[in-house]
C-alpha cells in the first residue's frame, strides 16, 4: 500500500503588514498562484506573499520586504515554513521538536521581483522555478537631464501620494533625513504632496540622527534652511556609546559590515524616536535612491567596474542575478539582500517604513535612463549624475531649489567616520561569527 504523505506549509509572514493598493491580500495571493508574471508585476505596493494550491507552493515579494523559507522533513511528509526573519523559522521548529534540522544558511531567502515555485513532493525534493515578474527596460529614455529627471522625481512623487493616501489621516508623518540627495527629494516630495492634497503639513516632521560628532546635523539644517522649511527639522540623539552591534546583529540577521554599520545607526534613530513618541507608526526613507541611480563608489569594490555596473540590468537591486554563481541562495543580492537594514529596525520597534525608491515605477525610470550616452563609461561623469538628474527633477515637480551635497554614507553621517569605526571596529568574518553565535 503506498504511504500518503501530509504536506503541511507555516505561514508566518504577518499578512496584515503588507501594504497593498487596490487588492486584498486574498486577491493578490490568488494572482501569485494562477496569474500571469505580468498581472503579478501589477501588485502594486510592499508584499511578501505565499499561496498554495495542493503540492505547488509559490512565493513572491517586493523589493521592500523580506520573505524567508525552510523545507523541513517529518515521516508524515515534508512541511514549508515561511516567514520574514530565520529566527522566526528557528523558533517554529523548536516548539516542533526538528531544531535539529536547522542551520541559518539553509533557510532561503525568495529573490525580489520573482515568483518561486515549490512542489512539495517528498524526497529528494525538485529546485525552486523562478519566475521574473519586473523587467524594465534600460536605457530607453532621452539623454535630456530635465526630462529625465522631471520622469524620476513624478514617478516618487506618485508614489508618495498614492502610499500617503492610504495612511489614516491624523497619524504623522516621519521623515529619516539627512539633506543628502535621496532623503532630500523624498522630504521635498512629501512636503510637495501633502500641500497638493490639502494635508496638514503640522503632521510632518524631517528626522536626522546626531551620535555627536556627525556632520549630517549640520547639512540637515543648512538643507531645510535654504528652503524656508528648517522648522520640520527635528533632530533625534543617541549616545554613542548606546551602539550595540551584537543587537543589530540579532535584529538584521545579516553580517556584511556596511549594511550592519548602517543598521546600528536606523537602530538608533528608530529607538530614540520610540522613547520620544511611543504611539509614532509611519516613516519614509530614501533607501533604493543610490541603487536606482547607480551612486556607489566603484573603486571601494574590486569585484566591479563601470561597465558590469551599467550594463547589468538593477545590479545594484539585485546584486549578479538569479541563477548566478555569486548570487545567494540563503540572502538573495543586492538591496534584494541588504533591505533588511532598513526594513529590520523599523518592524522591530513597531514603525511601518516606506521607501518610495524601491517601488517599481520609480525603478523603471531609473532603468530607462542612457547610462551609456549620458556617461560614455566615464566614472566621475556617472557620480555627477544623480545630482544633476534629482535636482532637475525636484525643481520640475515641485519648485523646490534642491541643494545637493556630497554623497555619505548613512553610518558615516550620523556620527565622524574615525568614531564610527572605533565604535564598530569588526571585520566582515567577526560581523559572520557572531551572527552563527546566535544558533550554536
């Protein structure tokens, strides 16, 4: 007689944290099983999604959300556990008695802009089918600046809009600001939407992180400032000494220095915003603008030159791609991987966070921009570009004069560069082996 197998799958991934426009999440799930990957590309909104239909599991995110799965096995047949954190999977197999199952590197992470495909079958089990439902095209707008950059700047600001929209009316709106180039246009852009729409604008504030000795106060303010608008500006200090890497460690589930370096300053803006405003639920951030727009050094990376970076589709959103040799199975690549330095500190202290950048629409633009014509593979002339293309655009959209400073990262912003790395002095390996502390 031929054994029947009981295939069992866990959601754990909080359906009410998705954040979708025009569909229910019954809707969407329907659409990830049996639509096409166009009708998936057309969820619009931050989501991490499981649907199952018998043996077929499939999964799909955004950009903006991490979705995590384990495939443990039992006598009864195989069980899919699926959740936004490892810890959360790590913990479900406990109070079922298969820990013993479990290493961090064999959760997977499900790659943004893609449905994956299960068949829960028994063992051996088949790989996961990759679907692609978001393929911009590049490189398909004009060399124009102004058109371009008027392109990108309405594409955030429509989304701003359609996402403030569907925030209740009497919550305030926060800011994670620096004066740098991303968190400028998205502060503009919201300040400009929320005046269109006839919001108060008392509802707003622009957040900026001061560890003590870091320059973005000052750039902050001299920002806001040359805009008339310094009364949005609220600085939020934290003690350097309050830095806890070994915390942000256990909240980001990650290890690669920056991003762990960037998560330990969100960790302290988001707590001290807590401890300031205990009911605060709703930030916006720039996270994605230095993707889209191709921002990093280059040099900082001997894996890249300008040409991989140019001529590979979102490789910074996606890291090598799918299917790759360097491409992760355990942490995706890209801000596909690196999200959760923005997305972890927020869900941990209870704040629902945004990123406009990230949304599909705007990426597109980005995409479509001519990195080639505009650049002919010249690297300062790439680094010039995201100031000139933003602040074009934030004038188009709305009027504003936007200054642009310098490019800084977020950890070095907040706090000096030399305090910074006395403070969070650890390698890449260190960052790792605490990281596999944590499941001994």
């Amino acid at each position: 007689m031929q054994q029947h197998y009981i295939k069992r799958v866990v959601d754990l991934t909080e359906p009410e944290a998705n954040q979708i426009y025009r569909l229910s999440v019954a809707n969407a799930r329907e659409v990830v099983l049996n639509g096409s990957a166009e009708a998936v590309g057309r969820i619009a909104g931050s989501f991490a999604l499981v649907a199952r239909a018998g043996k077929t599991v499939k999964m799909a995110r955004s950009l903006d959300r991490p979705l995590r799965y384990f495939l443990a096995k039992r006598q009864a047949g195989p069980v899919l556990i699926v959740a936004a954190r490892i810890d959360a999977i790590y913990h479900w197999l406990q109070a079922e008695g298969l820990e013993a199952q479990f290493h961090p590197s064999y959760t997977r992470m499900v790659p943004a802009h893609h449905v994956v495909e299960l068949q829960l079958i028994g063992c051996p089990d088949p790989d996961p089918v990759y679907t692609r439902f978001f393929t911009p095209p590049q490189g398909v707008l004009t060399t124009d600046l102004n058109q371009i950059g008027a392109a990108y700047v309405g594409a955030l600001a429509d989304e701003v809009a359609q996402w403030l929209q569907s925030v209740p009316a009497h919550e305030p709106i926060g800011v994670c600001f620096s004066g740098g180039i991303d968190s400028g246009s998205v502060f503009l852009a919201t300040y400009h939407v929320m005046r269109k729409l006839g919001m108060s604008l008392s509802r707003l504030k622009a957040f900026v992180l001061d560890v003590g000795d870091g320059p973005d106060v000052a750039q902050a303010r001299a920002f806001l400032d040359a805009l008339g608008l310094g009364l949005f500006l609220e600085p939020v200090a934290a003690d350097a000494s309050s830095l806890d890497v070994d915390e942000t460690i256990r909240v980001v589930e990650d290890y690669k220095a920056l991003d762990v370096q960037s998560a330990t300053m969100a960790m302290a803006l988001c707590r001290g915003l807590r401890q300031r405003y205990p009911g605060w639920r709703y930030l916006v951030d720039g996270d994605g603008g230095d993707e889209n727009l191709k921002d990093y050094p280059i040099e900082e990376n001997p894996e890249l030159t300008i040409h991989s970076v140019i001529n590979n589709p979102m490789l910074y959103q996606e890291g090598w791609g799918v299917g790759k040799i360097k491409h992760s199975l355990t942490y995706s690549g890209g801000l596909s991987r690196s999200y959760s330095r923005t997305y972890a500190p927020a869900h941990h202290f209870g704040f629902n966070g945004f990123s406009p950048f990230t949304q599909p629409a705007v990426v597109a633009v980005a995409e479509g921009i001519p990195f080639i014509a505009l650049t002919n593979y010249d690297v300062e002339r790439l680094y010039q570009l995201k100031g000139e293309i933003v602040s074009r655009g934030v004038r188009a959209v709305s009027g504003f004069d936007m200054p642009v400073f310098s490019k800084r990262r977020f950890q070095h912003g907040a706090l000096s560069e030399s305090t910074m790395h006395s403070r969070l002095p650890f390698r890449e390996a260190e960052y790792r082996q605490k990281f596999l502390s944590l499941y001994p």
